[in-house]
C-alpha cells in the first residue's frame, strides 16, 4: 500500500466513539516494575546509574523545544517498535512513563520518513492514521463544576469494563472544562484497548475537534495500582482538554503539554486511592518529573519535557491562575513565559528553590505534590573558593543556576547580572544583589593601615562557613560571576586622594561671631591635584559670587588667584588630613574685584593654609569636602572630579 505524506491507514473508527484527532498526540503510562501499591521501598534504591534509553532521547531536544527526524525516530523505536534504518540509543531499556513525545515527534516529521519507516510506524501505532489539526474550540465559561471521581475498580483487561471507565473519564473531562473555563464542545471521550501490541507505553490519547480517543495498553494497564490508573487516566483526559485550544498554528512546546498535563493530573481530586506514590514522581525510568527537574536545574524550560512540572507547581505555589491562563497562553516559548511569569524581578525565589532545603526557608524549598521532602538535589555539591579562584555560573534563558560555595579566599566578590538570591552561612541573605558586590573573610576585615583607604571599595564581612547562591536572567540569560582575591595592603590600599585631579564646586567661611560668607565659583577654575606620594598643589583662577550673611549682608563679586604647594598626610581612621603647605609656596587669594589685594584680601596670602592645616576630610566616589577651623570661624572646601 503506498502511504502520501498525510497518514492514512485502513482501520475503520466508528464516529460514533472514535472521532479522528489531532497532531497533538498524547501518551501517559505507568510502567514500575517491581512496585505494586504502599509501602514500596525508597527510589534511591531502584534508581539505575546510567542513564536509560529514553532519558537518552530525552536529552536530545533542542534548547528550543525543537528535535530532529532522528531523535524521533529513535524515540518511536525506544517507546514502541524499532523503524527501520533508525538508531538505538545508548542506556537500558525500560518501561516508558508516556509515549507521548515519540508519537508527536514522529507525527512531526512525517514527511521525512521513508516509505518504509512510515508503515512500520503505522504497524505499530495505528491510530497514527487517525491523526490531523484540530478546527475548533475556544475560551469560554462552564457553568458546572463537577469532581472527577474515578471508580475503584477501573478495569480488569476485559472490554466489558471499559463502558464504566468511559464514564469516569467523562465526569474528569468535565472536571477540567469547568476549571479552564472552556465550552463543553458536546462530546465526551471514547476509551478502548489499542489496536495494536504496544511494548512499552501504557496509554495514549488523539483528541480533535469532533471527539478524543484514549487507548489503554491491555497487558500493562491492568496492572497497575489503583492509584497510577488513576493518574494515568486523568493526565489523557487532561490532554482530550488541551486539544479544544491547542491547534492550527498554536502548538506550544513539549515543555507546555506536558508539563500543564501533569500538574493538573496532579491538582484534580481523583477518589480515595490518593495520588500516585512518591516514587512515580521521583523515578529516574520515569517522565522525570521532580527528579530531572531538580537534577539539571541549568536546562532551559523550552528543553524540557516531564520535567516541566516542578516549574508549573512553582507557578502555582506563587499564585498563578494556571487553570485560566493556559488555554490563553501564546505559542512561542519566550511570550508564552513572559505571559506566565511577568518581569524577572518577580523570579527571586525561583533559582533559590532548587535548593529544596525547608530549613533554610520558603524561598530556598519547592513545593508540590510528590516531592519527597528528603530528596535533596545535586546542586548542593560543594565548591572551593581560594584565592585567585574565579567561577562563572551561568542561567540560559528560562533557566537557573545555583551554586554552595566554600569560600576560603581573602575576599569573595560577586558580579550579579540577573535576579537572585545570596546566603551565608550565619542566615543573613540578599535578594538580587548588586552588579558588583566584595565580601571580605579576614580577621582584620581588610583593613588599611593608618592614613590610607583600601582601593577595593565598600566590603561587607563574610561570614565563616558556606554561602549558597542562586541566579536567573528570566526570559532572557543570566549570571554570577565568583571571585576568591588575596588581600594585599601594598596593592590594595591608598591615599584616599591618589586618584587624580579635583575641581573647587564650592567654598564658604563662617566666622566665630555667626557671619557667613558663601563663594559659588563663576568663571574660571581651581583645581587640586594630589599625587600618589602625598603631594598636593592648588592652582586658583577662578571668579566667584560672594554672599555675605550676619549683621550685614551683601554680595560682591571675588576674583581667586595663585598657587600653592603641599604634602598631606591622611589618618583614615580619625577621618582628618594634615595640610602642610611647601617653604616659598606663594600662596592663594580671594579679593573683591577691582580693590587692592592689601585693602580686600579674605583669605589673604597665603590665608588659611599657612603654615599646616589639620582637617577633617571627607570622600564620596566623586565628591571631596574640606573643614577646618580658622580664627575661631569654620571654613568648607567643596571639590568635585
């Protein structure tokens, strides 16, 4: 039979019950060897060291959400029958938790499958024929807000059983529809045995406008728990939902589907079995739910799969509405996030959760059902910090990166491009730190000697033990870059006026009898220069507006003139500079305009800076102040860079 580039098949689905469906090809199963119900032993001790076959396909997916023909054939081939010409991953093979992503991928890439690759795909799927883009269906209100209550007993692998499971699939599928606030399109889903022996998946579902199909695997899911039926049912008919607004050109990520399938399974009442146990949701042969998501906290969201899950309890714990906002939500991965996270500001705690470490408080811990609380993640892994260490920890976009550093370094800086969170170990924390932000480890708190000022800027003590950190750039990248520095007084600490050239913004006097007289410059310049060896000059040339207050008051224009040449000394920890002006300096002037410098001399020459001054000085990054005391009066020297 010759197979076009549109899937056909010849088996006849009666449109009473199978109404065709659409690209959005769904899969759940529960497929746990070896666990049967309560009291199962704990998943360390199941969990395999190697990664199985289709975490190896898993981890082919494109930081886009995107694969390629050949991820998905290996991923038809390891979920349900090899194709021809098809590689097998490396790992062992396991039982699938969902099919899912290997129907949709080989749906996607049809048409660049060979003839015979196609009908050995439709031998073992054969509703692959039934597959095609959903019309219809849109956002509206339900009146009614039913529970799904799903039978005890759902099946014994009898057909007969399936018209009662059919039922229960429907008052789920209304369970949804009321909590997503869309039209009831009419219909309820039709549940059946697959056509066709499936190795490896449990269920599948092909939802259209028209109808859903939901095919249960007939040796595998009788089986199961209670329980996993259960979720198993609820996470298709979840999917049947997702096809009334998921179609055409709106065809979010895997990332979306699947993570949003599984968090509403999960948040749907689903009778008295309870949720699945803790071990379905943290198992390394599983869809990776809690476990990859905690694992590979660097992997973008548009990558993932499964494993979205943890990131859509996180929205929820937050307080999204996602049962309103996902049918809404736009297609392209990065609105789609914008949409379900706002700015990156509001992502603080986001990156810190992976932490997963109650005690440390909320804002370090994940919530969500089926998280074990002991579990905690491999992000916890120490790293050294020493001197002259450096440590990038980058967050692709819609990821995060974390890190529990051990810094032994004199000094610890941390360079915060995104929003986040920093940790010490005495419990004091910062929420989004600065660009640029140094933290000192010594004794000493790294101090400079008497008279000099450190070149490193502000520090903050850091606290003896481990500093956890977490960073996220939001929609768009993100980082922290960690640096270990040795302290060395030599290099690292100066005269606090080393730095260059000043320029004179302002001056005033205040005399002892509570006159004032306030100088703004006009024209010209007065500059001071200091050198790294202490010396100092001041050249004056510079015009100025004078106003005198007290018991008479006036203005006057002031004409600044000469030079004068010095050494200064800094006492950094009293905060006061000595002022010694060099032998033969000839010294500065403020005269009123056109009167002599003998009969209008303010400051006279070499005024108040002969023959040593001491003043208290202070420097805030480009601004400088002088004072000190003169004839009982005070005068204020204001400089700027």
């Amino acid at each position: 039979m010759m197979v076009s580039n549109s899937i056909s098949h010849s088996r006849r689905i009666p449109l009473t019950t199978r109404a065709c469906c659409a690209a959005l090809v769904l899969v759940v199963s529960v497929a746990m060897a070896g666990c049967t119900g309560a009291g199962q032993s704990s998943p360390e001790s199941a969990l395999p060291s190697d990664d199985t076959r289709w975490q190896s396909v898993l981890s082919q997916v494109a930081d886009d959400g995107s694969v390629t023909t050949e991820t998905a054939l290996e991923a038809f081939g390891v979920a349900f029958s090899p194709l021809p010409g098809a590689q097998t991953p490396p790992g062992a093979q396991t039982d699938i938790e969902s099919g899912t992503l290997a129907l949709l991928w080989i749906r996607q890439h049809w048409q660049d499958l060979t003839e015979d690759q196609r009908q050995a795909a439709l031998a073992a799927a054969p509703d692959l024929a039934t597959t095609q883009e959903v019309e219809s269906g849109s956002p509206a209100s339900v009146s009614t807000t039913p529970t799904a209550r799903l039978s005890a007993a759902l099946t014994d692998g009898s057909d007969a059983d399936l018209t009662g499971t059919e039922r229960e699939v429907g008052a789920a599928f209304e369970y949804f529809l009321a909590q997503s606030a869309l039209t009831d399109p009419g219909w309820r889903p039709t549940v059946s045995y697959a056509p066709a022996p499936e190795d490896h998946v449990t269920a599948e579902a092909f939802p259209n406008a028209s109808g859903c199909l939901i095919d249960l695997n007939r040796a595998e899911f009788p089986q199961k728990p209670l329980s996993i039926q259960h979720f198993v049912l609820l996470h298709e008919t979840f999917h049947c939902v997702e096809g009334l607004a998921i179609h055409g050109t709106r065809v979010p990520g895997a990332w979306f589907r699947e993570g949003m399938a599984l968090w509403a399974s999960s948040k749907a009442p689903i009778g008295p079995n309870g949720p699945p146990p803790d071990w379905y949701y943290f198992s390394l042969n599983a869809p990776n739910f809690w476990w990859s998501y905690l694992r590979v906290p660097q992997r973008t969201l548009f990558a993932r799969t499964y494993d979205a899950y943890g990131f859509f309890h996180y929205l929820d714990n937050r307080g999204v509405d996602l049962w309103h906002e996902w049918a809404t939500l736009p297609s392209e991965n990065s609105a789609a996030f914008l949409a379900l996270t706002g700015d990156k500001t509001s992502l603080t705690d986001w990156p810190s959760g992976f932490f997963h470490d109650p005690t440390l408080g909320a804002a370090w811990e994940m919530y969500g059902v089926g998280l074990p609380a002991d579990r905690a993640p491999a992000a916890t892994d120490q790293m050294d910090l020493a001197n002259g260490g450096s440590q990038t920890f980058a967050a692709q976009p819609a990821a995060v990166d974390v890190a529990l550093l051990n810094p032994t370094a004199d000094i610890m800086t941390v360079a915060f491009d995104g929003v986040g969170r920093l940790r010490f170990a005495d419990g004091s924390e910062i929420v989004n730190p600065a660009a640029s932000t140094s933290y000192c480890s010594r004794a000493d708190a790294c101090a400079c000697p008497a008279g000099m000022v450190s070149n490193l800027g502000a520090m903050s003590p850091l606290p003896p033990g481990l500093v956890r950190l977490a960073v996220t750039g939001g929609v768009d990248a993100g980082k922290a870059v960690v640096t270990g520095l040795a302290f060395n007084p030599d290099t690292d600490c100066a005269h606090p006026q080393t730095s260059g050239v000043w320029k004179l913004s302002g001056l005033s006097l205040a005399s002892a009898d509570g006159a004032t007289v306030a100088y703004a410059p006009t024209g010209g310049a007065t500059t001071l220069t200091v050198d790294g060896d202490g010396s100092a000059a001041i050249d004056m040339n510079s015009t100025f507006a004078a106003t005198i207050s007290g018991a008479i008051s006036s203005t006057a224009n002031v004409v600044g003139t000469g030079h004068t040449d010095a050494h200064v000394t800094f006492d950094s920890a009293a905060s006061t500079m000595q002022w010694a002006t060099d032998p033969g300096s000839t010294g500065i002037q403020l005269n009123i305009d056109g009167m002599s410098a003998s009969g209008a001399s303010l400051l006279g020459s070499p005024g108040a800076l002969e023959p040593a001054t001491t003043m208290t000085y202070s420097v805030d990054g480009s601004q400088q102040t002088w004072t000190y005391s003169i004839e009982g009066g005070t005068v204020t020297w204001n400089w700027v860079r």
